[in-house]
C-alpha cells in the first residue's frame, strides 16, 4: 500500500517589529483583523506592558492554546525600550530586571523568541528612536521576523500615500491638492490622515481641491504665506494686501504672520547662500522641492541687501506690538506697505 500522506504542516510563528506610529498601529489592525470576528480577536489577543515583562509571563502568554481559532496574538509594547521610573522615584522596570543588565536581558528574550510554538505570533511594538539598523532589529530580522520600522513617507512618496488613502475612505483628490498637502508642516501621519477624513465627508463624493486644503486644513495657512510674499517680493502692494486681509478673514493671528514672515526672510538669506554655494536648495534646506524651488523663485525679488532691511522692519514692527505703541493688524499692514515701496 502506498505510504500515508503527511498531514499538514503548521504555520511556523511570526514574529513582527513594529514602530509606535500610524503606520505600525494601521499593521497591527491588520493582524488583528486576521484572527476572524471582533470576539475571536478580544479571545485571542494579550497584550503586554514591556518595561515589566518577565520572560515566565511572555512564555505563559505566548504558549496559551488558541480559544476556538488557529491563532493567537501576542502583543508587546516598549520590551526594548528604555525603563521608565516610577512615580514614586523607584524604578519599577529595572526592579523585575533582577539586576540583568539590558543586554543580558533582551538576549533572553530573542532567545526564546525561537521557540515559540507555531499557533502564536508575537508584535513588539517599540519607540519611534529604535530603527533598522539597531542590534535587535537585525536580531529579529535573522529570525525571520518581518521588521516594519519605516519612517513617515515624503515629498512624492507622501503625496501617493495620501492618493490611496483617500481612495480607501472612498473619497477622490486631485493630484495638485495631494502634493499640497504632502508639503505643510504636519509631520504626524495619525493627525494628517484625520484631517483626510474631515476632507473626504466635506467634499461628499466630489475630488478633493486645493480650495479645501485651505480652506480646511489649519496648516495650510503656513503655506499661503507665500502669496503674501510673492506679492512683497513683486512689490504688488495691492495684491500684497489682499493677500494680508485674506489671511485675517480666515482668523490668522498678526502675531503668527509677522512670525511666519521673519521666518520667510530668513529661509530666504539661507536659499542665497545655497545658491551661492551651488547647493541644491531643497537638500541644504532639507525642505520640499516644490518649496524649495518657490524659494529660489522668490530669491530673484529678495536680494540679500532687501532680506536683511526686511529684518529691520520686522523687529521694527514687532517692537511697536510687543510695546503696545500699535495695534497687531495696523502694525501689520504698515510693515506690508512699507515692505512694498519701491
């Protein structure tokens, strides 16, 4: 008689690195998502405080039977990370180290982190500071565990990013309102995809414009600055303080946009000396190459002489409000007329 078929074999564990953002809680979901219904997911899913975990409880946990499923998760949070100190001045953390070293002890756990039975996958979910190239990172990697610890996307990147997501919500955007976005000041992925969220429910099933990135998003406000300096740089004092009324009628403070227009004078001495230098500006900036090449534009109007008589008028300006001898708004459009004389 033939030999018996092998029966199948089990799914050896995963074992994931994740980093404490967006994108490693989007991940997490997923994994979640996989163990079946909200119930299977809550019967089957421990999660765990890093800082005082003892190995006993990680092998407790992590060798529990799957509860009517084929999988269980386990989920670590900060197990590499720095101890924190308690309340009460003691170090809680350090305390259940059993006096290990931190060497000593993350060597115990990638140790067994081999062993652990195939029906469990193990998430460690660690801080923004440890990255690809730190030793534990590497150590799970030659386990075979999937490493996700890649930082925000950017520029292009982040302009694609926010294209997908907004067709995950169901929503639409035009290409130039995704590169818009892509280039203000957020730097949070979490905060970024909420104001998507607050985009896609306002536009109704229509794409997503430039008109609504500013009329919506609070940062854009930074960035429709440059109207205001294009206009000063031109010396179009007329569109200039359009420009200034538009930005006042959308509740932007005086104060932020004398500050905003110091820190545009002075972006502005940094882009000249990188073209002086021959530097790419958006690298020697470390800024967005569409602002970086508004800034190049923008030096044409401002020379070097014109940048630091700007700086003049601005602490000019900004003495006259801190003293009270002007009213922020008055004080404000006269620095713009001023700015514009020719």
């Amino acid at each position: 008689p033939p030999p018996p078929r092998p029966g199948p074999i089990p799914n050896p564990s995963m074992l994931y690195l994740l980093r404490d953002d967006f994108l490693g809680e989007e991940r997490l979901t997923a994994l979640r998502s996989s163990l079946g219904s909200a119930d299977a997911q809550s019967l089957n899913t421990t999660t765990l405080d890093g800082q005082l975990l003892t190995l006993a409880e990680l092998r407790a946990a992590a060798e529990a039977l799957p509860f009517l499923g084929d999988r269980r998760l386990v989920v670590v949070r900060r197990l590499f990370g720095k101890p924190e100190r308690a309340d009460n001045g003691g170090d809680g953390a350090a305390a259940r180290r059993g006096g290990r070293s931190d060497g000593e002890r993350e060597q115990e756990f990638l140790t067994y982190f081999a062993t652990i039975p195939s029906t469990t996958d193990l998430v460690l979910i660690e801080d923004r500071e440890l990255n690809a190239t730190h030793p534990v990172a590497k150590a799970i990697s030659r386990l075979g565990g999937q490493v996700h610890l890649e930082a925000m996307p950017r520029w292009e990147e982040l302009a694609r990013w926010i294209e997908q997501r907004v067709r995950d919500k169901g929503g639409r955007i035009d290409q130039g309102a995704a590169h818009d976005l892509s280039a203000l000041p957020i730097g949070d992925l979490r905060r970024l995809d909420s104001y998507l969220e607050v985009l896609v429910t306002y536009a109704a099933g229509q794409a997503i414009t430039s008109a609504e990135v500013r009329l919506l998003v609070p940062q854009s406000h930074e960035s429709n600055v440059f109207n205001l300096v294009d206009a000063v740089g031109a010396r179009d004092r007329r569109a200039a303080l359009e420009a200034y009324r538009r930005l006042l009628a959308d509740n932007v403070s005086p104060v932020y946009l004398l500050v905003m227009l110091t820190r545009q004078v002075r972006l502005l001495l940094l882009t000249h000396e990188a073209l002086g230098n021959r530097e790419d500006v958006a690298a020697a900036l470390k800024l967005h190459p569409r602002v970086a090449q508004k800034l190049a534009q923008q030096a044409r109007n401002f020379g070097v002489e014109r940048c630091l008589d700007a700086f003049q008028k601005l602490a000019a300006a900004d003495q006259s409000i801190k003293t009270g001898d002007a009213d922020e708004e008055l004080a404000l459009e006269l620095l713009v007329i001023e700015l514009t004389e020719r």
